[in-house]
C-alpha cells in the first residue's frame, strides 16, 4: 500500500457530532421515493453503507415544503407526515448499524430534468426566472415567495432534528435554487437578495443558514454544499478569486455553516492555479484556510480505472488512496465524501480499512437503476 490509511480513520467532533472517521457518502439521487415516500428499500440502503463503516451519511436530495420543489416524479420530499415518517424508519435504521445521517434539503429551482419527461404541477421558480444564463424558465420569486422558502428550509431542519437525524446539509450547489442566486448569470436581481458581488447574492443562502441554525439550536451541526461548476456550465465560476471566495463563504460561515462541503469534479485539482504556486489547495483547502470552517472535499474519489492498482501500490501515476491521504495528512481539509464507488459497494469504506483491495468493485452504471 503507498502510505498508512490512518488519516481516513481519525475521529472528529463537530459540535455535537461525533464521527469515528473521515469518510462521507455523499449525496447522490435515486428517485425511488413513490409519491416522494421512502420505504423499507430507502433503510436497509443507507443501512448497509452504515454497517459497511461510512462514517457520515448524507442523504439524496431530500426537498422542501414548496410547490415546485422538485424536478423528477420520484424525488423524496422531506414534509408532510407520510415521507416523514418514512424518514423515522431511515435513521432508525442506520443508528441501528451504529451509524451517523443528515438528510441534505433540497429545491431544485429552474433547472429541468433532462433525464424525464415530466413537469411539476406549479410553476418552477428562480432569482430571476432563468434556469441557466439566457435561457428563461419559470417565474422570478418575489418576497413572498423567498420567506416561504427560507421558512420551508427551517421547518425541514426541525423535523431532521426531531426525527433524530444527527446534522443536516442545505444543497446550495449544482445549479440548483440557492447556486442559482449565487450566480451572476441567473441571478440578476436589484433587490437585497442580488447585486454585482457574490457578498450580495450570497444573502439568500446567509439568511436560510441563520433561520435553520435558530431552527435547530446552537448544538446541532449544519452542513451546506457548495460549488463552482453547475451541469448547465462546467467550466463556471462563482468566485475567481480567493478574495471572491472569502465575500462568498464567510457570511455563510457568519450565519451559522458549520462545514462547507465543498464539491469539484476531481479533488486532486487546484482551485486556484494560477496563483496557488506549490501548495495546489482545492476548493475544500482554500475554503478552509479562508473561513476556519471544518471542510469536506469531494470529487471522484475511487474512480480512477487504476484506482485498485494505485490502492495496492501499483500503477505509477494513476489517482490512488496517496493523493488523497496526503492532502488529509497535511489537514488541507477535513473529510473526503465518497459517491458513486460507495453506490456500487456498501463495503468499500471497510475493504479500504482492511487493505483488501482485490475485493474493491469498480462503479458500474447498473448500480443506478435499483438499490445495490
């Protein structure tokens, strides 16, 4: 093996989360949820990835009490008392295995499904009521509308908190609602919740952290999922700069944020290249060192072609565990979220503790259609 796995297997406190280790399944969509309702298959799923080791779950894409909340017929809501009570069954479930979750609360804003044909029955809103730059899609949500929805995030926390979930995440990444009022591009409001800076369009997500943190109390953590580039854009910036970055993270911080989960499509890229000279920090680095905030980074972990060869030390040059550990090593940030290779192997997490890399399953597309 290139080098000892122990940074992956340090224990970390977040105010009143405790976590055996540093490994996070993120959030990926199943829309398996009939009539947004998870069942018995939602449990003994993120069941498994607890008894596997995970150290934190993040749920899928869980939405808010709105109209047009989501954008596929098989999303799971997190309201009303059916998916609720479908949720109870879910964290029963992974503390059962000994296991931490936090649902991730979600709007999808303006953004289409392109994988369905389907539409939800109210009208999709936005900022601006674009669902990318130049491609109108919806309504603009006026004051109303944006009070409801902070209000909404809010109550969906206090339920994750009531059912006995352990955190909760806001997804404010992807292009999504609360990314698309970061965005320059979708977000051309003139009111307080726009503005030529990201400090200004930040304030929407500033004020949904401050309600969900007054929601839930001073000891319960509080995740939010960020990132630069979106599916309507993958080469997009929100902040170009690391003082850019600093306007954009710091009131989220400010307001309550506890750990940014910070998304990029490759974890070993360095967010800033041009300027960053040797140390090479990625998103999760750079937002640590500029806010102090706990940091996840995430972004095709395990998904390399080579990845079980470079794991076993073979392999020269492929994307292994030692690029990884070693930026966790040197605590460039402090947890890495694991997708798509834990969607195809519950036990990838404990076959990497125990060095069996012969046994290591490589993501296969077949793992989406059903429950692995």
């Amino acid at each position: 093996m290139p080098t000892s796995i122990d940074a992956l297997f340090r224990p970390l406190r977040i105010r009143s989360l405790e976590l055996p280790n540093r490994i996070v399944m993120a959030p990926m969509t199943r829309a398996f949820a009939h009539d947004g309702v998870p069942g018995e298959p939602h449990a003994a799923y993120y069941r498994r990835r607890a008894e596997g080791g995970v150290g934190l779950i993040l749920s899928e894409g869980v939405v808010i009490d709105r109209p047009a909340s989501r954008n596929g017929p098989g999303l799971p809501f997190f309201h009303g008392e059916p998916a609720l009570r479908g949720w109870k069954g879910v964290i029963d479930a992974v503390h059962g295995a000994r296991g931490r979750m936090g649902p991730q609360l979600w709007h999808t804003g303006s953004v289409k499904n392109t994988r369905v044909d389907w539409e939800p029955e109210a009208v999709v809103e936005s900022p601006s009521g674009l669902s990318a730059p130049d491609e109108p899609r919806g309504e603009a949500m006026n004051d109303e509308a944006i009070a409801d929805t902070i209000a909404a995030f809010a109550n969906a926390a206090a339920d994750a908190k009531r059912l006995g979930f352990d955190t909760v995440e806001i997804h404010g990444a992807h292009g999504y609602l609360i990314d698309q009022f970061f965005w320059a591009g979708t977000n051309l409001r003139t009111d307080r919740y726009g503005g030529a800076t990201i400090r200004e369009r930040a304030n929407f997500a500033a004020e949904i952290v401050a309600a969900v943190r007054v929601a839930v109390g001073p000891d319960f953590p509080i995740l939010m999922r960020l990132s630069q580039w979106k599916p309507q854009d993958y080469d997009a910036k929100i902040a170009q700069t690391p003082d850019q970055m600093a306007d954009w993270l710091q009131p989220l911080v400010d307001a309550g944020v506890d750990v940014l989960h910070c998304s990029q499509r490759r974890f070993w890229e360095p967010e800033f290249p041009e300027i960053d000279g040797a140390s090479g920090l990625n998103f999760a680095g750079w937002a640590k060192k500029l806010t102090g905030a706990v940091t996840v980074s995430v972004g095709s972990v395990g998904l390399s072609n080579e990845f079980r060869a470079a794991f076993a030390g073979e392999g020269a040059g492929s994307v292994g565990l030692a690029p990884l550990i070693e930026r966790m090593e040197r605590d460039e940030f402090d947890l890495i979220a694991v997708g798509r290779a834990l969607l195809s192997d519950p036990q990838w997490v404990e076959k990497i503790r125990a060095g069996d890399a012969a046994r290591l399953k490589g993501f296969d597309a077949s793992a989406l259609a059903t429950f692995v």
